[in-house]
DNA sequence: TACACCGGGTGTACGTTGTACACGGTTCTA
DNA sequence: TAGAACCGTGTACAACGTACACCCGGTGTA
C-alpha cells in the first residue's frame, strides 16, 4: 500500500515503453486501470480489491502485479486516466470559464464518486489532471490578478466543487450499499425523527414543518452562483487586500 | 462493520442505562470513545485499529465489544463527539454568525482532520452534529428567506469549508504519514518537476516562476471572505430566483 | 443465606485484505 | 543454440474486523 513515490512519477508521467524480450503481454496496464475503473463505479472504491478486478479480467491476482506496482499506484493511475476523460479548455471570459471549469469537475464527480474518498491523501498530481488544473488557471489570466491570486481564485471555486461533490458521493455510495433511496432510508428512521423535536432543535423542525427539506435547492446550481458572485465582487475592487496565511494550520 | 441503523439511532441519541447485575465495568464506551480520537489525532485514522484502541486503553481487543457494537458505531460515536467538543451557537447578524460557523467547523477540522475521512458514508446524524446545524440555521433565519433558502445558504458555507478542509486534512496527514513537511516533500520530487515544462503547463510554470506558489495566499480566509461576498449579494437582491434542481444528481 | 443468572473481560479462530516469493513457460538477443 | 528477460500462476503470510465459547464476579430473588 506504500508507494514509493519517484516510482510513482514515472508510472504516471513516462508512459512505460514496451519491452522486446518476453511473451506477449495478454494484459496491459491500461486494461488494468479501465478494469479497475469500471468495478469502482459499478461497486464502489469499497469494493475496488486486487482479487476483484482480476476477476474481472479473467486473470489471476497476482498477474495484475505485472503491469501495476501495487494497489496505491493503480489508484494513482485511476484518479490520472479520469481526469483527462473530459474536455480539459474552458474557453470565454472568466466567469463563463469558471462556470464551464466547475461543470466539468461536478461531472466528472457524478460520474465517479468514488474519486472524492481517493484524493483524499497525497496522491502523486498526473499530467491529466494537472493539465486541467493549468487550464483553470489560464481562464482568469487575463484579468491582471498577481499569481497567487490566480490560485486562489481557482482554488475557491474548486474547494465548493469538491464540497458539494463529496455530499453527493456520499448520497451516491450510500444508495448503493443500502439498495434505498436516499428519501425512502431517512423516511425509514422513525427512531431518529423522535429525537427531532421542537425544543431540541427548533430551526431543524420549523424547517422541517415548513417543506424547506423536501423543496430543496439544487446545492451545486445555487452555491456556484454565490461562489462566483463572491469572486466577482473580488475581481472588479480596486484595492484588494491580500490574505496572507498568519496561522495556515 | 456493517451498522444496524435502529441501533445506530439509539446508540447515539439515547445514553445507555446502567446495568444492576453483573461486576462494575472497568471500561466504558465513553472512554474508549475517547480513547479512538485520540489514536485518530495522534496516528490517523488508518491507523485506528480496535487491537490498537484495546493497546492503549490496556484491555484486550474483544473487551471493547462489550461497550461498542463494533467499529462502524464506534465511528458514528466518535463523530458526534468531536462535534459536540466546541461552542455551537453563533451570535450576531447573519454574516458575523456564518463567519463563526465556519470558523468553528474549520477549527474543528483541523484539530480532527480525520473527521473529513468519516463523514464520507451516510453516518447516522447524531445529537451534537444536529444541535450546531440547528444554530447555524437559526443564525440566518432573521433575513426573512423561504426556508429552503435558509438551508440552501447554510449548505452553501459548509461545502466550502469541507472543501479547505479535505486540502488541509490531506496535507497533515501526508505530513505525518511521512514524516517530511509539506514544502520539502515537493522540492524532492525532481522527477516531477522535469515535467513542467512551458509548453505542455504554460500557466502553471508561470505561476511557479513568478513566485505565485510560493506565496500563497490563506486559502480559508480567502474563499470565506468570497463566499459571504457573494451570499450577500444573493440576501440583498429583491428578486431571487429560486433555483429548483432538475437533474438533480 | 443459597443460588441462579446477568454481564464484563479473555482467548481462539475464521474470512478477507494486500502482496512477497518461487516457479514454469515463452520469446527475443548474443 | 544458450541464456536472459519477462509473463502469468500458486502458495503463503501478516494485519484486519469480529463471531463464539469461556470464566468468573457481583446482584436480585428464593
């Protein structure tokens, strides 16, 4: 599960050349890793086990460690080969961009959930993925903004994005495990909804009386505009103050 | 690991009785409650093992069976208490009471950044973590929105902040896992570096050259500030469009 | 007081995970 | 043609969560 991490830069960024000695390959690292892709969505990252998509394959577990050093790189692997499925250029002036940029990330996320329970350790950056990170970039490049601001601007928006898209895997996965909607399962826990009374939780129950949880907002729709908004408050002050970190952790 | 969610229910929100019969228990689910964050704090979750809970309280792996139900509950468990561990009621007017919300909760993520690695299955919600949603909700609840838009803006700040939060995790956890700090780590990944070149990264190499990485703005404080900009903007225009999720997922 | 029984802590054992290692067969190079 | 390189397989092991059977201390009831 370690990965020994220069290793890792040349699996993700030297494409391996084939050798000239030896059988021929009957697998290869790409079918691993599209193998590999298709059991974390059918199954969840839960289910993603090198047994698993050897199975799949029609192959033995341990000839999966032919073409992939271990599971922590086949990971990296994965995460790299999803990010570059999409368009990766945003095009127009910056808000467009932003909002074409925040689009992309919030599809790729629907499609792959379980991305948001793997970036979550230091994975080694792949070239797809940092190819549309400097894409993000360009986007707001025109606007005169000093460098980091350019990062920080694209990271706010990408730190929503992942917010919001963490929520929706979590709705996603737990669906999935517990075969109920997510309305049918909350609907199920009479238990729970005892608890939920007026001098408890006041706020949650009126909001609960009034339909304000079945009525609910498109969370993405909704938090992108302020998002946006909020930058584009940032970006038309003439003075802006520059947040330095004091205590950044 | 599997959960039962009636017992889940009542594990959470219903303090247990204590036995008459039988010897007086030398744990109890407090302390080995207790006894999980703090190897969750010091060793990361990953490292949270019922064997290493039992190590450190001094008993035996099994004898935690007879306090907990078993792994899954004690997490949800541990959730809930790590929410409970800082003042829950915002004070002031809407965005002085946001700002502390979100201030809390980053706070709190950054003391337990594991808490962004759990809260990742539907866990059960348990009374702590429902008491501070309800303050946060009460907080902008005078602003005379329909409530799905209170909800809605509640959401809105908490995306984000988990958003920095899963960055900010994931950098103190790489730290530990590896002992290096974050800065070192990337200077010795030459072999990365060679690959950003201006023509395949022309943006990031820029932003690299002129120091923007270097100088790296507060992420937290720079995303808040643009979030409530822009939730502002939202409170204060008379016309609101409600924006009704269609392809919701 | 006698005793049954409830419940806390222990020890063993099983299935599942990632993967190290040794092996046998295949294909190209010297 | 000998040998090296490489592919796929089979076995084996340590670490994980936890089911199960066990012992024994304390309390309520007879």
């Amino acid at each position: 599960m370690k990965s020994d991490r220069d290793r890792s830069v040349r699996l993700l960024w030297e494409p391996p050349a084939e050798p000239t000695r030896g059988p021929k390959a009957a697998l290869s690292q790409s079918r691993v890793v599209e193998a590999a892709i298709k059991v974390a969505d059918a199954e969840g990252v839960e289910a993603l086990t090198m047994r698993r998509v050897a199975e799949t394959l029609g192959f033995t577990t341990m000839s999966l460690y032919r073409h992939v050093p271990g599971k922590s790189e086949l990971l990296d692997l994965m995460v790299d080969a999803v990010w570059g499925e999409t368009e990766h250029t945003p095009q127009g002036p910056w808000r467009a961009g932003l909002d074409f940029f925040a689009r992309q990330v919030w599809a790729m996320y629907r499609a792959h959930p379980w991305m948001l329970q793997l970036t979550a350790s230091r994975r080694m950056p792949g070239p797809q993925a940092m190819t549309r990170q400097d894409a993000a970039y360009a986007v707001v490049s025109e606007l005169g903004l000093a460098s980091e601001e350019i990062v920080a601007v694209v990271t706010a928006v990408s730190h929503f994005v992942e917010g919001v898209g963490r929520t929706m895997a979590d709705r996603v996965r737990a669906e999935r495990e517990s075969g109920v909607s997510e309305e049918d399962w909350w609907n199920g826990r009479e238990a729970l909804w005892e608890h939920f009374t007026p001098d408890r939780l006041p706020m949650m129950t009126h909001i609960w009386n009034s339909g304000g949880f079945e009525r609910m907002l498109d969370q993405f729709e909704f938090g992108l505009a302020r998002v946006l908004d909020g930058l584009a408050v940032f970006i038309e002050t003439e003075e802006r103050p520059l947040v330095r970190p004091e205590t950044c952790l």
